[in-house]
C-alpha cells in the first residue's frame, strides 16, 4: 500500500503530499551503507547475504524510509501498528517486517496494552497528552462515549506527523476536543495540568540516561497530582544480556531483525534498557510504579506510573 493511499484511509482531508525527500535514495546513500558493511568486522549474517536485504529494502517505500532516516516517522509509526498488518503485502520483506519482526510485533502488542490501561482510566473531564504524538491514534481511537467533555493533546517536533495528527482527529470528528502544536517533549512549559500522558519511543532514541531522566521530570511536573504516565522501554535482547526477559521469539527473526536495525540500518533506537534501570529511572523522577506488563515477548514492556 502506497503512502498517498494510507493517508487518504485515513482521512480524505490530510495532506497528500509528503517530504519526498525523506524517501529518496540516491546511488552514493547506497554505496555509502555498502561500504560500511564491507568493512565491518561483526555483521550478523554473513556479508553476501546482508548486501541482498539491503537491496531489498530500496524495493519499497518503508524500507527505503529506514534506509534513509535509521528511524521511524509518525506517519510510519501509524502504518506498521494498524494500516500495514491489515494489508496484502506483496513485497516478502515489507511482509517480514510488519507481521515477523519480533520487535515491530512486540510493539504492536504494546499499542493494544497501552489502550487498554487508558481506556480503564479514562473519566469525564481529563485531560491527556500523547508525548511525542505521531498521528495520535494512541488517544484518538479510544472510546469517548461514555466520558464526555476529555481533552486530548498531542506535542510533537515533527511538522509532518503535526499535520496528520490534525486531519487524523478531523476524521475521528475530535477537531473541537484536540490541541495539537509543535513542542519539544523535554520542554513542555506545562505544569501539573494532564490526568493521563502517554508516551512511546523518544527513551530507547536516547542513550543518555541522565536525559532520560530529564524527559520523566518533564512529564513528572506537567502532570497534576495523582496522574498517571504511561510509557514503555526497549529492553535489551539475549545477544547484548544474559538476563534478557525476550521470549517466545524465533532465533531466526531475531538474527534477520538485528541485521536489518543495527548493521544495515544503524538505527537511531538502539538505547535499550532493563527493567531494574527504568524503575530507578522513573523514581528518580519522581514517579511511583503502578505496574509493569510484559507484552507476551518480553521485548517492550508498558509501565504505569504515578505522580
């Protein structure tokens, strides 16, 4: 499924045209993850067949978009949780990555448990916050009908994931009852004003413990007394600790996914931490733990915390 026809599933009034730039490659971006992974010293699999995924990945737009970016969008985050898996996905890789990946799968079931716990929390009159954004669907697709008059907001730094989310809250008629602006997630100039934040993703982006715990205190302070965070952490895989709590997974997929994020990708989302870290991390700050649920792979566990 094309980018342009995603975008109009969503919505017939979000933007069509996205940042092309964020999707082309050129022979040198080719050539440059070539070479690096002809000189590495440490690939996964063996060279020939890491060249072959590398080429295989410049056959569709998601591919190429972590090929250029070693990360993922909003709008990317939107298609591998809900639009990709409800598709038929003719290229194999593509269809490896959405529905195989151990760790886009334990993120998906991540998804379903963060809405679950904010649904049991939600009661008329909060105000919550999806820190950073994306296209909101964390909030937006939760059922309202019985708890009128919530707010929603959505903070985010990137200018295209902010116009989404607007024309995704227009499509689940939540225009009126969502605030959603351009705001750095370790700035928010808000104090003890949500009931509920959520937040994915901008922790395992960072490998500085110290900001980690800088962007808690954030959240910490923007809540009011009593509000709940609901967040989640990477935790490290069986390769890198011999206490992982990673389970249930196929040792294949697990190889191919290491060499398609770390040696070809040499993604950006490589801060993985444990359990005991997170905890001290989130007290640090301030935060009492509620509850830790595991998704049914131990790879991205949801944390409940409380101001």
């Amino acid at each position: 499924m094309t980018q342009n026809s995603m975008l109009s599933a969503i919505s017939e009034n979000l933007i069509t045209h996205q940042d092309e730039a964020r999707t082309q490659l050129n022979v040198e971006d080719i050539k440059d993850i070539e070479a690096r992974l002809e000189t590495a010293s440490n690939l996964t699999l063996p060279l020939e067949e890491e060249l072959k995924i590398l080429h295989q990945m410049t056959e569709f737009e998601l591919g190429r978009f972590l090929l250029k970016n070693g990360g993922i969008s909003g709008y990317w985050t939107a298609y591998w949780l809900i639009h990709g898996p409800a598709q038929n996905l003719d290229h194999p890789l593509e269809d490896w990555l959405i529905n195989r990946a151990p760790a886009f799968m334990a993120s998906r079931e991540r998804y379903q448990i963060f809405a679950h716990h904010i649904q049991n929390r939600v009661k008329p009159g909060m105000k919550l916050a999806s820190i950073p954004c994306g296209l909101m669907d964390d909030l937006l697709r939760l059922d309202y009908s019985s708890v009128p008059e919530v707010q929603l907001f959505g903070f985010d730094l990137d200018e295209e994931s902010i116009a989404l989310a607007k024309g995704n809250a227009k499509a689940h008629g939540k225009s009126e009852s969502s605030h959603i602006e351009k705001r750095d997630a370790w700035n928010l100039q808000r104090e003890n004003e949500f009931d509920i934040i959520t937040s994915n993703g901008l922790n395992f982006y960072e490998s500085d413990d110290a900001k980690v715990v800088a962007l808690y205190k954030e959240f910490y302070k923007a809540l009011r007394k009593g509000g709940i965070l609901v967040t989640s952490f990477l935790t490290p895989s069986p390769q890198l600790d011999s206490n992982s709590t990673w389970k249930n997974f196929n040792p294949a997929d697990v190889q191919k996914q290491k060499a398609v994020f770390m040696d070809i990708m040499n993604a950006r989302w490589s801060a993985m931490r444990p359990e005991g870290l997170t905890r001290t991390q989130l007290e640090e700050a301030g935060f009492q733990i509620v509850e830790i649920i595991y998704d049914s792979q131990g790879i991205f566990p949801t944390v409940i915390a409380q101001k």
